[in-house]
C-alpha cells in the first residue's frame, strides 16, 4: 500500500474513533486549542450561554457525557462524591455516574441547555460556583439551592429527605461558604459584591438602601459565614437583612420587618391547624384582622399540656395491659 493511502487510511480510522462516543465532528487539535484560548477569559457563566450545535444523537453512560462536555467546551466540571454512592433513597449501589443517557441532534442551544438536559436524565443537578460546576444528586441540589427546607424548618410538617449529616453539607451557600477578605475604605456595595463573587453566595443590595450603599467601611473577615459576614456589615451601615430561599437582600430596617412580619404570618397560618388555638380559621388561615384576633399561643403551656395527655394515656395502657394478663 502506497505511504500516502496508508496515512490517509489511519487518519479517517482515527477521526471514526474520536467520534464514536462523542457529539457533531470530531474538533481537529487545532481547533480544540483555539476554542479553549477564546474561552480562558470568558467567565464561567458567559461560557455556560454561548450557543452551540451538536449534529449527532449521543447515547453512553452519564460520567461519559459530563467529560465530553467538559474537554469540548473548556468547563470545569467536578463530580460530588455523593453522585457515585447516591441512587436515591440514600442507599449506595452503581450511583449515578454509570447512568446509560440518551440526547437527540441539538442546534444553536446554550451549553449550559446540553449540561441540563444531560443531568436531568440522570437524577442529577449542576451547581455553579465561582471557579467551577459541580455535579450533585437532584435532592442536594434542592436543598442547597433553597427549593425545599424540609427538616430544616420545625414549622413545616414535612420530613428530612437526607440525613442530618447530610443536611448540613448541602445547607446553602449564604450559610455555609466562608469568606476572607479584608477592605479598608470601601462602600457598602463594593463589601457586598466582592462577597458574592468569592463566595458564590447570591447576595443583592436592594435599590431602598442604595444611598447608604456608599458608606465607606473598613473591615476584616477570616473563616466567617457569608450570613454572618453581611449581617456585620449592615450593622456597621445602619442597615438590615432579610433571607428569600439562597439570597441575601441587604435592605432597610422598615422593609425587613415587613417582610418578617408577613413571614411570620403565613407560619403561624401552617401552624394553626395543628395546635388548634384560638384566633384561627379551622383551615389555617388567618381571620380578617390580621394574626386572627387571638393572643399568641403558650407554647410552653401547649407542650405542657400534651405532655400530661401522653402521660395518662400511657396510664391507661398499662391498666389495659395488666388487665388482658389477668
């Protein structure tokens, strides 16, 4: 075989092979380089919105899609341990990285709809970070992005869906990421957004208090939770905040206690049913003057008084019980 038919041969071969477990033509190295020198100034979220075309259907497992998507389009994609033991129910078995996903022909979409589509079909959920994407169980993903409280709040009726432990890994991120910084004479603002965009953490400055938003302030954390860290610095700027799901809204004192005031109120509202006080509609819902015309309830005394019903209820059991062994 001539040299020139035989190179030609290997390189078609190679291109096959390249191609038979990924999307579209297989990128030259050429090419490859190029896209990931456009993108290294790109940020993360601006590479998630470029659009793209993948011409062919892709089928294999989910661990081998993520690291498709992650050389081809220069994501820095990492797998939560969790994903390899997380099967749902909490039981460990194959996980969900070795999950067989299917995707059709997709034109002209955002990179981060391929990612979606891709963890959907896995039981899983990207999570984006500063520096990085991670993968998680669909479940962690509703708890650290705040979509579910469950356990978490004792005024909801429904259960934990992980174990504590668990819970306090994915706790969001206004709670749980860290922030070390120091400023010396910067605004209000400026303290907040560097917060934000070291942390991850969703924190937004509400247009009410913008003009103490320029307060200059000089401060230093180390180790300090991003909850705590705001909550200092409105402190320090005569300013209040209030939580909404995974946010900080850094507001001020009158508009946060609005809106604890009316937090407060569609608690009391699911609580009602099940302590039956006065002041309350039989459905939970609060009567027309506001808390339902009723004094606030005695907890203490409430918890009391179902404390002795189990004690004598107990009593009577045991009477019961010593009468069937007669």
């Amino acid at each position: 075989m001539p040299v020139r038919t035989f190179v030609a041969a290997a390189f078609a071969a190679a291109l096959a092979l390249t191609s038979s477990h990924g999307w579209a033509r297989p990128y030259q190295k050429a090419e490859i380089k190029a896209d990931i020198k456009a993108n290294k100034t790109q940020k993360l979220t601006d590479r998630l919105a470029t659009r793209v075309s993948e011409d062919r259907s892709f089928e294999g497992k989910f661990k081998e899609a993520l690291e498709l998507l992650a050389d081809k389009y220069n994501l820095p994609i990492v797998i939560d341990p969790s994903v390899r033991e997380f099967a749902g129910g909490g039981m460990a078995c194959d996980g969900l990285e070795e999950k067989v996903i299917k995707l059709p022909r997709m034109l002209n979409v955002r990179t981060e709809t391929l990612l979606r589509l891709t963890c959907e079909q896995a039981d899983a959920m990207f999570l984006v970070y500063p520096d990085y994407i991670r993968i998680v169980p669909t479940i962690f993903g509703f708890y650290e992005s705040g979509e579910t409280n469950a356990g978490l709040d004792p005024t909801e009726d429904q259960a934990a869906s992980l174990t504590p432990e668990q819970l306090l890994k994915v706790r969001p991120l206004i709670k749980r990421a860290i922030v070390n910084l120091s400023f010396s004479g910067a605004t209000v603002a400026e303290i907040l957004d560097e917060i934000a965009a070291t942390s991850g953490a969703n924190v937004a400055l509400a247009p009410a208090a913008a003009e103490k938003g320029t307060a200059k302030l000089t401060v230093r954390f180390a180790n300090t939770p991003v909850d705590s860290a705001v909550r200092t610095i409105c402190e320090m700027a005569d300013l209040d905040a209030i939580e909404d799901a995974n946010v900080l809204i850094v507001t001020t004192h009158e508009r946060a206690a609005a809106r604890r005031k009316t937090d407060l109120e569609k608690k009391r509202a699911r609580i009602a049913p099940l302590v039956g006080y006065p002041g309350f509609a039989g459905n939970g819902l609060l009567l027309a003057n506001g808390l339902g015309g009723g004094a606030v309830p005695d907890w203490a005394g409430e918890i009391a008084r179902l404390k002795e019903q189990n004690e004598q209820l107990k009593k009577q059991l045991d009477e019961v019980l010593k009468l069937v062994k007669k």
